[in-house]
C-alpha cells in the first residue's frame, strides 16, 4: 500500500496532467467547433481531432486517479466531502466523455457523404460538446476542486492555508461565471469568464506542483494521527498475548 506522501506525490504529477491533456486537446478541437459544417463537408483533419480525443481520455483517468488517491487520507478530516470530491470528479468526466461521443460523431460524418441533413447534426453535436464544456470544467470543476477540496485541504492543513484560499475563493468564481453564460448573462469563453478562471487555475496548478515537489505536510494533523495509529497497531502486534 501507498504511503500518504507517497500518495501526495501521485496526486500532485495527476493534476499537471489534467492540464497538459485538457488545454491541448480544446485547441486541437477548434476546426470542428468553430465550422462543424464546413469540417465535414471538407477535408477534415480526423487524426488531429483523434488525437484531442486521446488527450481527453488520458485527462478522464487523471481526472479519476485526483481523487481516488486522496480519499484514504481526506476522509479523515470529513468522510462526507471526501466522497463529494470523488462524485464531483465522476460528474465532470461524464460530462467530458458525453463530449468525446459529440466529437467523434462529427467526425464519422465527415467520413461519410454529407448533405443538408448531416450539416445540422453537425451543428448540434458540436453545440453539445459546448455544453459539456460549459457544465463540466465551467462549472462542476468550482463545486469539486475549488469548494470541497479547497476545504479540506484548508481545515486538514495538508497544503499551506493560504495556498487553499486560491480554490476557495475560485470555485465560486467558477459557479458564478459559469451560471451567468449559462442564461446568457456573459459570453461563454468570454473575458468575464476567463477571468473567474484565472484563481481556480492557479489554485490547482500550486496544488500539483507543491504535492509533486514536496508532498503533503507533516504538521497535518490527519497525518500525525495516521501514522500514530500505525505505531499503535505496530505494538499491539509485537506485545505478547
């Protein structure tokens, strides 16, 4: 089994992978966004839009493996947000892996004959990957990574305090930002938007690299006592019966 720094390590290479899969594969998506209809019924650059799919599949497992291997250790410090955290991330893949099916409909299109019928579909999957987006990262991504695990990081002191501000204040930013384009508010992708994301993305990009680097702190409390447990389960083990 995994030490909890060990974990720490695990959980801090994830989340710079979420962003080196994630920011990549929305730009090798633009020529299907930006014209589905002129995609398909043109030369359409398939292997590139695969390969933002593969991307997108590599981000849903470190997505997954974020939270999975944390919840030993933050359920600790609150069992019920530890399970929140998990749940979130499931929510935000879904919405991720309804995208890729979006994504690649479009592109079985283009391989087909395309006509007036097809050209709609297009728009309407491609509007569907959108809205993914939108209800995803846009506006899960606030509720799991800013607020729940904002929290716990702060109440457990895994990371430094001040550090677990930036997802606190952040996730409501996401919530708030991502509510507004969704009745229409602010534009989707908008300056308005891009700024609310500015906390939160800092707020993970800390997160990973301080795991990475340095793992979780040892003045934790929900460490000291997991490893106090371990010592006293060590000696009820040698003491003879």
């Amino acid at each position: 089994m995994l030490s909890d720094q060990q974990r720490a390590r695990v959980f801090g290479v994830l989340y710079p992978i979420t962003f080196v899969t994630s920011i990549p594969a929305l730009l090798l998506y633009q020529p299907v966004l930006d014209d589905p209809v002129g995609y398909i019924a043109g030369g359409g650059q398939n292997n590139q839009i695969l390969f933002g799919v593969l991307l997108e599949l590599l981000l849903i497992i470190a997505n997954v493996g974020t939270a999975v291997v944390i919840f030993p250790i933050v359920r600790r410090q609150s069992e019920e947000l530890a399970l929140g955290y998990v749940t979130a991330r499931l929510f935000e893949c879904t919405f991720i892996l309804v995208g890729i099916v979006a994504v690649l409909g479009i592109v079985t299109l283009q391989q087909d004959v395309a006509g007036a019928a097809e050209g709609t579909l297009a728009y309407t999957l491609a509007a569907i990957k959108d809205w993914t987006f939108l209800l995803g990262p846009g506006w899960v991504v606030g509720w799991g990574n800013g607020l729940i695990l904002g929290y716990l990081m702060y109440k457990s002191g895994l990371v430094p305090r001040k550090m677990a501000w930036l997802g606190l204040v952040g996730g409501p930013l996401i919530i708030l930002s991502g509510t507004l384009v969704l009745f229409g508010v602010a534009d989707a992708g908008g300056a308005l938007q891009g700024i609310a994301t500015i906390p939160e993305g800092l707020w993970e990009l800390l997160l990973g690299v301080y795991c990475a680097v340095k793992g979780f702190r040892p003045s934790s409390p929900i460490l000291r006592a997991d490893v106090a447990g371990d010592r006293r389960e060590a000696m009820a083990a040698a003491t003879p019966a």
